[in-house]
C-alpha cells in the first residue's frame, strides 16, 4: 500500500450487526472490497471486526481485523 500499488475504489457493505458487553463493542460487518492492485480490478468479500472499549465519555478503537471469505 505505501508504493501505491493498491487502490481503493468501492465498499459495498453488506451486513452490520453490534454488540455491547459491559465497556466492549463489537462491530461486525460483511462487506465487498473492490481495490486495483497491480492494474488489475480485484473484489474480495471480507468481514471486518471493530472492538471498542469506553474510556471515559468516549469509545476508542482497540482492533481492527479484516478477515476474507471464502467461497462465492
């Protein structure tokens, strides 16, 4: 990504679902990822996974996870 070999061109989310526990969100979402990598225009079905912590008034990012689907 620093050489600019990958561009980002689309996000199609999906799906989105959230979960509270206590201090702890998850957000999980289902989302398709069009990028040109190489010249090439690729798409990849991918779930991201958000967990955010409370820290006072405010939620902060504590991961971020980006996982790709198999299958069609």
């Amino acid at each position: 990504m620093r050489n600019g070999g990958i561009h980002y061109k689309d996000v199609d989310i999906q799906e989105a679902s959230v979960r509270v526990t206590g201090t702890t969100a998850i957000v999980l979402s289902k989302i398709r990822l069009v990028a040109v990598v190489g010249g090439d225009e690729v798409t990849n079905p991918l779930v991201v996974t958000e967990v955010y912590v409370q820290q006072g008034d405010a939620r902060k990012l504590a991961s971020l996870s980006f996982t790709r689907l198999l299958g069609p």
